[in-house]
C-alpha cells in the first residue's frame, strides 16, 4: 500500500494515540464504545501498571495488520479537572524518582539505565523501567527509593530495544520509530539484510535508537523463496 493510498483512507475509530508527554509521539490505545472522543482533551487510561492520564493528539491510522497487540491501555472515561491534576502532580513524582534513581544508580555503580517512571492514578506503587545488558543487583537502590517515595516501588529490566520503544521518538526516516507505532513484537535483523538491499555498511547508518541494526531493514528484505516438495 502507498503512503498516499494510507493517507486517504479513514481513521480507525476503535484506536487512538495519547500522549502521556508532551514532546514524546503518542501510544496506541484502545477505546471503550463509551467514550466519546475529542482531539486535544485528557483522557483516563486503564493500563496494566494502573491507570494515568493522557492527551488525545490522533486517531490511529489503518494499518494492514493488526495492532491491538500493541496498545498500551484502554481509553475508559474523559478526564476530570481533579483527575487532571492529580496526574500533573504525579507527573511531577514520577520525574524526581527517575532522576533520584539515575542519580543513586551512578554513586552505586550499578550497570543500568533508568528509563521512565511511572505513578499511576489508583494504585499507591511506582514503576521504574530500566536497561540494562545483563541481571542487576538493585536491592540497596530499591530500598532507598522506597524510603524517599515512601510507596512500593517495583524496578523492571527492559531491552535495550524495549527502551527506544519506551522512550519513543523519530528515526532517520522522519517518521516515528516502527517499534513504537505498528510492530507488536521484535522480528531478527541481520547484517545480510543490509548487504542485499546494496546499502551502506556503515554502523552510524545502519542502526537505529536502540543501536542494533534498524528494524525496518527486516520490512523491506525480499521473502526467502519457497521451497520445493521433497527438498
């Protein structure tokens, strides 16, 4: 399908993108028949860490596949003025305990990244996401955020390519990064794919956010042909 032909067909009305920051590409998210939707207005979204407030900044495009497995959480009800603010307050926490545990992190020499902190609306925890190429020994530095945040704080390990798909963000395209929008899941990527497609070897080039080899040289590879019976 051309870009042009995506561009003219409708907008999927069941999916839509909310931006929980404000210089961050929205997330896919589901919608409860419910709800009524308005561009620009805050909304409460129900996900698996609880539930937080976001923007309502577009419908989600069609793609040829399908992409609940992506959503992020479920649009459940427009957002209250209280609801607004409390979710700007928690903002505000998540933000000084993700800055505290990069911070603690580096005075404990801990090999990882933190990457983003969540604090939901209905829940009195605190997610921090973190990257990190092997297992991390993070006990004193769970302790001392749960002294500081005095709520119960849980540390998740994440990939260096779930970190981009956290962090969001534009690729040399110009577009939003393929992981962050349609992808559900990590497809293998080879040097092979590169040389095939008769592009330049260079890393600085070839790679994405993340630093691995750019997802969308898998998209654009030739299907391996089929094989014949009895081979």
């Amino acid at each position: 399908m051309s870009a042009r032909a995506c561009d003219e067909m409708p907008p999927r009305r069941d999916v839509v993108r909310i931006t929980f920051t404000a210089d961050l590409p929205g997330q896919a998210c589901r919608v409860d028949d419910s709800v009524e939707l308005e561009p620009g207005v805050s909304y409460v979204v129900a996900g698996s860490d609880g539930e937080r407030v976001g923007r309502l900044v577009a419908h989600e495009l069609p793609v040829l596949r399908p992409c609940g497995e992506r959503a992020v959480g479920r649009v459940v009800r427009r957002a209250t003025a209280a609801e607004v603010a409390r979710g700007e307050e928690l903002a505000l926490v998540a933000r000084d305990a993700l800055r505290f545990c990069r911070e603690r992190a580096g005075e404990l020499k801990l090999a990882m990244r933190p990457v983003a902190a969540l604090v939901p609306l209905d829940r009195d925890t605190a997610v921090i996401t973190f990257a990190a190429e092997e297992r991390v020994d993070f006990r004193e530095l769970l302790r001392d955020l749960g002294r500081r945040m005095r709520r119960r704080v849980e540390l998740r390990q994440i990939g260096v390519r779930d970190q981009a798909r956290s962090s969001g963000g534009w690729g040399p395209c110009g577009r939003t990064l393929c992981c962050a929008t349609f992808m559900a899941r990590f497809n293998s990527v080879t040097i092979r794919m590169a040389k095939a497609q008769k592009l330049s070897l260079n890393p600085s080039r070839i790679s994405g956010m993340c630093g691995r080899l750019m997802c969308c040289l898998a998209h654009e590879a030739e299907p391996a042909p089929p094989r014949r019976g009895g081979a």
